[in-house]
C-alpha cells in the first residue's frame, strides 16, 4: 500500500511541527492582506467618489452626500471627498455647513496634497456660490460662425465680436507661474471634473479632456492625462518646486508661512480670475476688467489674466488694447497657438488683415506640431485656424485662397458645420452654385439649425433656378430658432417677384415689416413700392416709397449699406414715374411715350441710381400728388375687376391672354439665373401679338399700293414727342415690344439711350454684361466665357494690338507674346501677358455695306453708313427694294469711329470685349462685354436695321417664308449687337423675333434649349450668316427651310471657330448643347399650344382691346389681380 500523500505547504509545516517556519509564513500572509486590505479600501473610496459626482451631475443631492460620506468613512482625509460634499451642502443652500467642511479640507492640506483641489478650494471659500460644477446637459455647441465674414442676408456681427473665437471653444492658455508654481489658469466655474476652461465667443465653458499645454521651464511630457513623455511639451516638477518655495520663504512676493496660507495666497489672484471669467460670461465686462487689472497690477505675467483680459477688452471694442495683451502674452509664452490665433482676430477686426493672416497661420503651424490630440486642446485645432483663415480670405474676396483654407479646415474637422457653410459661401461667390449648395447641405446634416446655412443655401438654390427647393430653405430659415428672419423673408419676397408673382410678394413683406424691426427696413419698403408699383397700386407704392426715402439711412459703408442707400436713390425716380402712370391711367398706349415724356436728365439720373444732382432739381417740375382717394385716377386702391379690365369684351381679353402666356412661354432661358417670370412672358406674348398684327397692316398698306402705314409721331420714342405722323419703321416696331417691357417692370430702366441726355449719348453710355468678375464666375453668362475669351483673342492677332481706356492702341509685340496669347486659357492669364487694361472690338459683316458694294456704290461706303441722325429716327419712308435691302441717303459723311483700326472694310462696330484689373482684391480681374452707343455707331446700327426692316417686309410681300425668316434672323441679328436699350435689349430682341415669325405665317414652336442664350449667339458671331444657321437648327419653324444665304456670306461665315450647321430638314438637330429646356412632358405641352396658336389676325386687336396703360396692367394682372391706376 502506497503511503498518504504529504500535505501542502502550511500545513505540512504543522504538521512537522516547524513552527518557525509557519510563523514566517503566518507575517508573509498578514502583510500581503493588509495590501490587499489597504488597495480594497482605496478602490472602494474612489468608487463611492466616482459615484458620489456621478450622482452630484444628475441632481441627486442626498444621494452624492450617501457616497461622499462613505468615502470619508473609508478616508478620513480624502480632500477632494471633502471638497466635493462641501459642493453639495452648498448647492443645497447649507453654506455653513459647506464652508466648515471646506475649511477642514484646507486644515489637511499639505504638499503632497493634489494642489489643484486645493486651489478650488481656496476659490469655494472666497467665492461659495462659484463653486458648483455646471449640472448635466449637452456639450456646448462648438461650430457657431466666425464674425469675421457675415453670410450674406445675415446681421453683421460687430467688430468687437470677431476678435474673440467664435469656432470650436478655444481653451485658455497655461497660466504664467505665479510664485513658482504653475497656477493662476482660469479654470471653469466648476473644475471638480478636471476640466480646463475654453475662452469663446460666450467665454467660459467646460472642457472635457486634458489640461492645457503648461508654460515654464522643466521637463518634457504629454499633454494629455496620460504619463509618457513627448518631445516639444514642457512638465513641471510642482512637488519640487512648492519644496523650494517653502524653503525660500516668501517666493514671488508672498509672506513666508506654512504651506496652507502660501497656497491661500496664491488662490486669491485664481480666484479673482475666475470670478473675471463668470463676470464675462454673464456680460459684466467692464467690471471683468478691472478686476483683471487688478491680477496683472499683482502679477504682470499672469498669462492667463491678460488673455482674458484682452479677450474683455475685444469685446468692449477696445481692440488695440487687446492686442496688447494677446502681444504681452505671446512674449511670455511664444508658443501657445491660441493667443496668436485671438489676436489674429483681433487685428482682423481692425483692418489689419496681413497681420491677421500671419497669426492665424502661426497658430494653425503652432497646433500641427503638437502632439496628437493636444492640438484641439489649444483653441479648437488647427482646423479651426483654417477655417478662420478662410473666412478672412472671403471677407477679402479673396475666395480661391478662402476655398482652399476652408476646405483644409473640413479636412483636419469635417464636424465643423460652420466651416461648410463658408466653404458654400466662397463656392457660391465664385460661382460654383452646385458645389456650394453640396457644402451648405453638410453643414446642416451637422447642425441643422445653423440658420445662416438654410439662409445661404435658399439663395444659392434661387440662383440655381431650382425655385421648389429655395422656397422650402427660405420658409424653414424664416421661424428658425423661434425668431423672425427678415433676411429669409426678404429672399423670398425678392424670387417671387422676380417670378412676377408680385402679389405674394407683397403677402410676406406686409408680413415682415409687421414686426416693426428696424434691421433692413429700407429694403423690405422699397422691394414692397415696386411690387404695388408694378401691379399698378399707385397709391400704396407712392406710400412705400415716400416712407423708404424718409427712413434713417444705414451708416454701414459695406455693400449692404450701399445697396440700402441705393434703394432711397431710386425710390425718388420711381415714385415719380409711379404719378406719370397713374396720370396718364386713361391715356392710348400708342400716343403714349415714356422716352420722349420724361426729362433726359431724370432718365440719365435714374439708370445711373445715384442721387438726383443738382442740375436735375433746377430743372425738373415733380409729378402732381395723386387726387383724394376715390375722386380721380391712381388711387390703386386695391379692388378687384372680374371681368379683367380691358375696353374689349372679357372673352376677347381671355383669348388674347391664352394665346399671350403661350407665346410667352417661349422667352424662357433654361438656364441658371434665369427665373420663370409669368408677368414678364405675359407681356412678350401681348407684344409678340401686337407687332405680327401691326406688320399685318404695314403689309396690307403696301399691298393696296400705298407707301405703308402712317401712324402718330407723339407715341413714337424715335420721333423724339414730335407731333404730325410718320412711316411706321423699324424703331416703331420695338417701340411695341418695349412699351410692354417697360409696364410689366416699371422698375428696370428700360429705356432708349439716345433719348438721355446728348453728354451723355455722345460719351458713350451702353450695356455692361460681365462673364467672369474678380474671381466669380458670374452666374448667368459665365457659359459664354470660354467662346468669348477665344473670340477676344482671335480679334486681339488679327488686329496685332488692344485699345486702353484712353483708347490708345496697345500693341501685343512680339511674336512670344502671340503665342503667349494663343496659349491663355483664363482672363487673368491673358490680362498679364496684355500688361494693363484693354479692350477689342468684334468687327460685324455689314450686309448693307455688302449691298452697296455690289450694287456699286460710293467707295468710300466700306467702313461706314449713313442714314439716321444722332437721334436715331430709323423711319423714314424708305422704298421697298424687291428683298434687297434700301438704299442709304445720300450725302451724309461716313463717322467717324475711335475703333476704325480694328474694323476692316465692310464691317461695323459690334461689341466690345473688355479686360480690367478689379480694384482692391488679389489676382482679380473682370472680363465682359461693353458696348457704348455713341451716334456714329448709332448712324451706323440706325442703316442697318432700316436696311433689315425692309428685306423683312419685302420677303413677307413676296410670301416667301425661307426669305422672310432669314430677313427676320439677320435684323434680330443686328439688334442684338445694336444694344440700344439701358437694359431689356435682349428679351426685346427674342419677342421682336417671336412676333415677326408670327406673322409670317411661321410661328416659334421650340423652347429655348437648355443652357443656350440667344442674344449670345449674336454677339458672337460676326457674320449674321452664322446666327441664322445656329438658330435654323432649332429655332426656325420647318415651313421656313431651307434657309437662303444672307448677302455676302462666305469665309467670315465660319470664322471663329462656329462653321454653319446644316439648316435643311435633315441636318436639324433640336437642341445643339444636349437636353432640351424644361422637362419633357412640360415642353411637349408648351410645344402643342404654341403648335394650335390662331394667325395673329385673328386674334382680338391688341391695339384696341388693350389701348390703355389702365387696360394693359389689368390685363397683366389677371382677372384676379388688383385694380390698377383706378
């Protein structure tokens, strides 16, 4: 048998009987179970700790005081036990109670004791109710917008604000060691978390994470809480240095004593920085800031002190002074970023943008050498320094280097919803919408109640066209956060009215001026004036605009107020043509002319929206006041006329209105910029109907072998008032289409430029259409730059020099500039190899001049025209030349034209391509098209279209539709280029083509394609032959084709670059950029409609039926719009 296995270990000592050994044993084990024992209790302590704030957060008194006296029983001497239900009592009003405990607290202290606990404590004693921790709630929002840049339709913020971060919250910096101990930081109200405070916009909020990065000499260590050391951050030996400090006595100042009051002494200066930091936070900054002058009297070092200080300072617009401190603190510590990156906003605020930008860059660099994760902890991260680099590069319109910080800032940040909203806002500026709106769409997936967002986004949206989804943005920013955003509800306004839905407009701004705020009052007054001005309610319009000139201006001199200073300008001119209307309510539209009525200095002064000048007062007679209401015309008071309006039947008004909107339809541009405006369709459909019906009558006049059809000089803008009558003419037929241009949007300066005054039509004055501005790609026409750019170029070799603004010929040299030029791709590009500013002409073929040569005339005929006087009457009773074309007058001298250098024989003047430096913002220059109408270049334009005017008339005599529309393409062709209207010239030109093609039998059936611009196709072509073949691919009905070549048409036909595109039945293509306009089930309809339109003879004479301004407008309005003029 085997014998019994020994026992294990203690007890085989037992039973050994080796009772020094187990003894050993027995003293082993008694030791390590009192560890244990010891370790057991301290975990337990700090459990009931943990619980104990746990509890303290979520409200839950009587429960933390449970945890917090269980700790004690465990730890008699725990301090931050005992600071912590010192915390409680207070907070449950027992402040004896709290400060007995605090005060035993302090009695333990010693300098092993954890020193920051012991400071708070300090700060609980001295200030009790101060002492609390925040309770539980959400982190404090970290993404609010920087005021250094304001998003357009948003209050400015002052300057004092952007001088204080108002991104991420900026943590405060370190404070300088006071006494010799690093201390003195501002803490948060309530550091019994550890948390550091953050100085932002709002100032002190809790912080979660590791204490700031220290200033002072020592050690190497991490930032953050863990222990490891790291290179380029600074740790303190505070044990030995409080060690040194008791030896020496009195450090920094202080009375020798024991640790306790040397610790009490140096909390005062905490606490009095802390209390500073709650003063600030609760708005008391001047009393913050002497209570810091205090700290810093003491202590001039104290680091923390003079950033808040600064930070005070900012705020009370003091901003040089804050610089002063951020600078005084950046000497004592150099590399802390936030204090560059406060005063870079503080130098922004005062203009100093270099200096700006040097210490937002200094920061960003200062963030990205810490460690991982400490930058965050120094005001906000680098990729708040990027943002708020961004957002001054915007402020500076400086928006290709603002995109590129603030997409560096959404890189380093992507939850920084204020970074994408100004990353929007400079995508937008450079024209870029659908990129912008992908950016403002981020933002508000990060927060979306951010209301600058919704508000940028809306109009981004508008701009874009896409009117559905603008509406929805706008409506949702104007409650958002429970307060009415005027912005918002102006924006709104403004796209209905630009939709022509000038009623609803009228809705929202009565709405918006209701809440009496007066934060762009002039701007919701005046958008309201010209609403009740176009609708014809002269008397609220005349209200409007008389309150908007008489309101306080706006002493802003940024563009709002010059946009609000502008509205008052223009409030006079226009209240003065509301009273002309309303007198002239009973008046024939025919006998009726704004052109030739008022006064050419009031329409100089009125295009130009400037003050009216002296020279306008000591001459101009104001329009009489309007009659009492309900005694004479232009009360506009509002009553509704079911029957339409009209001295026709009201079925003869409605057939007129159906065939009108459908005609109308056509005029829209599918393009971005373009809004549907129904009012304006509506009026391009009545003219569109008037001029087939009043070419009907020329013809018939003709064909009854009269001269043509006599009509009254008073109505006609080309007869200049004159009384007696005339030969309707070319300028009689737009005088129709303008007419109603100039009544359904009285406030656009829709006027002929000949009819201002004679300084200035003989200095030039004309259109001015930028592509590209500074460093946007303007909205609307930026689709033609690529062409243009190409066509100015193409001029620029052929001619070998530009022209300055002197009109001083500017040579292009040698042939490494040439190429240089062939090579650019970009207006800036071009602009610096050119030198300086200038502009080339586009030679136009002459088809008159054509004529003339071959019919042999005078020799010197190749360069210029005769016909028309500086006036331009362009009527005159010129033969019929069987499709020829008519004959100049004889006698007059060719102009003579500062541009004759670069136009060859043959040609005339067209538009003007222009290249100039934009002032006051970098790498900027603009590129557009100008065209100043001068009388030469009117003599010339005057021929021309005469010329024109009759191969139309002679083709429609003949029946022969190919003719006519070719007629019809080249004298649109001419009008384009002409430009003779302020404004208007092109929807002109596009009506004036519907209704001649209307009568000849040939009605427009196609909708404009999509990103497709009709008078463009004008302007850049130089020979009318490659007009008329780019719109036979869609715009000519097919009746009209095949097209025959216009006169002289051959190699200039297919120069730059656009060879004629087959205009017969099997080269048409319907839409030469792709996608037709509109959807397609829409377009289809609009394509039916205009497909089943009557002849326009046998429609209602519009003449007639709608002879008055008082019918016209109700017409306009429908039969369920406001009475006008009445």
């Amino acid at each position: 048998m085997a014998p019994p296995p020994s026992p294990p270990g203690f007890a085989a000592l037992a039973l050994q009987a080796d009772f020094g050994a187990a003894l050993k044993a027995v003293d082993a084990a008694l030791g390590e179970a009192r560890a244990e024992a010891s370790a057991a209790l301290h975990r337990l302590a700090a459990l009931h700790l943990n619980r104990g704030l746990c509890n303290q957060r979520l409200g839950l008194s009587r429960a933390a005081l449970k945890d917090y006296d269980a700790a004690l029983v465990l730890q008699p001497s725990n301090v931050s036990a005992l600071l912590r239900k010192g915390q409680v009592l207070s907070a449950l009003g027992k402040l004896a109670e709290a400060r007995a405990v605090w005060q035993t607290a302090a009695g333990l202290a010693d300098p092993a004791s954890d020193l920051e606990v012991l400071l708070e404590i300090q700060v609980a004693l001295q200030a009790p109710g101060a002492a609390a921790p925040p309770p539980a709630g959400p982190a404090p929002a970290t993404g609010a917008a920087p005021a250094a840049a304001a998003a357009p339709g948003t209050p400015d913020t002052s300057a004092a604000e952007a001088a204080v971060d108002s991104g991420a919250a900026a943590q405060a910096p370190p404070a300088a060691k006071a006494n010799g101990v690093a201390g003195g930081g501002g803490g948060a109200a309530a550091p019994a978390t550890g948390a550091k405070p953050r100085l932002a916009k709002g100032f002190l909020k809790p912080a979660s994470g590791a204490a700031a990065v220290p200033a002072g000499g020592g050690k190497r260590a991490t930032a953050g809480s863990g222990g490891g050391a790291a290179e380029g951050v600074e740790e303190i030996d505070c044990a030995a240095q409080q060690q040194q400090q008791q030896a020496a006595g009195a450090g920094g100042g202080a009375a020798a004593g024991s640790f306790g009051q040397q610790v009490q002494q140096m909390a005062q200066s905490s606490a009095a920085l802390q209390i500073a930091i709650n003063q600030i936070n609760a708005g008391q900054v001047e009393q913050a800031e002497g209570l810091l002058d205090g700290v810093l009297a003491t202590n001039p070092a104290d680091l923390s002190a003079l950033v808040a200080r600064g930070t005070a300072r900012a705020l009370r617009r003091r901003l040089k002074e804050a610089v002063e401190d951020f600078s005084a603190a950046i000497l004592i510590e150099p590399r802390y970023p936030d204090t560059y990156k406060r005063r870079g906003q503080a130098r922004s605020a005062l203009g100093d943008h270099a200096g700006a930008l040097e210490d937002l860059d200094r920061a960003a660099k200062l963030m990205a050498d810490l460690p991982a994760g400490a930058d965050a902890l120094a005001g906000g991260g680098a990729g708040d320094c990027h943002a708020e680099r961004g957002m001054l590069y915007q402020k500076l319109r400086d928006y290709r280097r603002a995109a590129r910080a603030l997409a560096k800032a959404t890189e380093l940040d992507p939850s920084n919803a204020q970074a994408w909203n100004y990353l929007g806002l400079c995508r937008v500026s450079m024209g870029d919408i659908r990129s912008g709106c992908a950016a403002y769409e981020r933002a508000l997936s990060l927060d979306p109640g951010l209301r600058e967002a919704v508000l940028n986004l809306g109009q981004a949206l508008k701009e874009e066209g896409r009117v559905r989804e603008a509406e929805r943005a706008l409506t949702q920013a104007m409650t958002l956060d429970g307060a009415p955003c005027l912005a918002a509800y102006r924006l709104l306004a403004t796209m209905r009215q630009g939709q022509g839905r000038q009623a609803d407009a009228i809705k929202l701004l009565d709405k918006a001026l209701g809440f009496k705020r007066p934060e762009q009052r002039v701007e919701l007054l005046y958008l309201r004036a010209i609403c009740h001005h176009a609708l014809g309610s002269t008397r609220a319009a005349v209200a409007d605009y008389e309150a908007c000139m008489n309101a306080p201006p706006r002493a802003d001199d940024g563009p709002a107020g010059e946009e609000s200073r502008t509205a008052q300008f223009l409030c006079f001119y226009q209240r003065e043509m509301a009273l002309f209307a309303a007198h002239a309510a009973h008046r024939r539209a025919a006998d009726l002319c704004l052109d030739s009525e008022l006064p050419p200095l009031f329409k100089e002064c009125w295009c130009k929206k400037g003050p009216p000048s002296q020279e306008l007062f000591a001459t101009y007679s104001l329009q009489p006041p309007l009659p009492a209401e309900g005694r004479g015309s232009g009360s506009g008071g509002g009553a509704r006329d079911g029957a339409g309006g009209g001295a026709g039947r009201p079925d003869q008004v409605a057939a007129l209105t159906g065939a009108a909107d459908t005609v109308g339809a056509l005029l829209q541009n599918y393009h971005q910029g373009f809004l549907p405006n129904v009012r304006q369709q509506r009026a391009a459909g009545y003219a569109a109907a008037e001029l087939a019906q009043a070419v009907g009558a020329v013809l018939a006049e003709r064909a009854a072998g009269r001269d043509g059809l006599w009509v009254n000089s008073a109505g006609a803008s080309g007869q200049g008032g004159c009384s007696g009558r005339h030969l309707f003419g070319w300028r009689d037929a737009m005088d129709i289409v303008v007419k109603w241009r100039q009544l359904s949007e009285p406030a656009d300066q829709v006027v002929w430029v000949d009819r201002l005054t004679r300084r200035e039509f003989e200095a030039g004055f004309g259109s001015h259409t930028p592509m590209y501005s500074g460093q946007t790609k303007c909205v609307r026409y930026y689709m033609n730059f690529a062409r243009a750019l190409q066509l100015a170029k193409d001029c620029l070799l052929e001619r070998g020099h530009a022209y300055d603004a002197a009109n001083r010929e500017v040579p292009l040299g040698s042939a490494e500039k040439q190429e240089a030029v062939r090579r650019a791709t970009t207006a800036l590009e071009l602009y610096n190899i050119i030198g300086q500013d200038s502009w080339v002409v586009v030679p136009l073929h002459s088809l008159l001049k054509a004529q003339q040569a071959a019919e042999g005339g005078a020799a010197g005929a190749d360069c210029s025209s005769s016909g028309g006087d500086g006036g331009g009457k362009g009527s005159g009773h010129a033969p019929a030349a069987g499709g020829a074309g008519a004959s100049p007058r004889r006698g007059a001298s060719p102009p003579k034209r500062i541009s004759d250098a670069m136009v060859p024989p043959g040609c005339i003047e067209g538009t003007r391509l222009t290249l100039v430096k934009v002032p006051n913002q970098p790498d900027a220059v603009e590129f557009s098209i100008r065209t100043p109408v001068t009388p030469p270049r009117w003599k010339e334009f005057d021929a021309e279209l005469e010329a024109a005017w009759e191969r139309v008339l002679a083709a429609l005599s003949a029946r022969d539709t190919p003719a006519a529309a070719a007629a019809i393409l080249s004298y649109a062709y001419y009008w384009y280029n002409f430009m003779p209207l302020a404004r208007g010239t092109a929807a002109v030109g596009y009506a004036t083509m519907l209704g001649l093609f209307w009568a000849a039998g040939a009605p427009a059936t196609a909708p404009i394609p999509q990103d497709y611009q009709v008078d463009w196709e004008a302007i850049l072509a130089k020979h009318p032959q490659q007009f008329a073949d780019r719109l036979a691919a869609w715009f000519v009905p097919e009746a009209a084709l095949p097209l025959p070549p216009l006169g002289g048409a051959g190699g200039d036909a297919a120069a730059n670059g656009a060879a004629p595109a087959a205009n017969g039945a099997g080269g048409r293509s319907p839409s030469p950029h792709g996608s037709d306009g509109g959807g397609s089930k829409a377009r289809a309809a609009l394509v039916a409609a205009a497909k089943a339109l009557p002849p326009a003879g046998e429609l209602p004479p519009v003449a007639d039926v709608l002879g008055t301004l008082r019918e016209r407008l109700a017409a306009l309005n429908g039969p369920d719009g406001p009475r006008p003029l009445c």
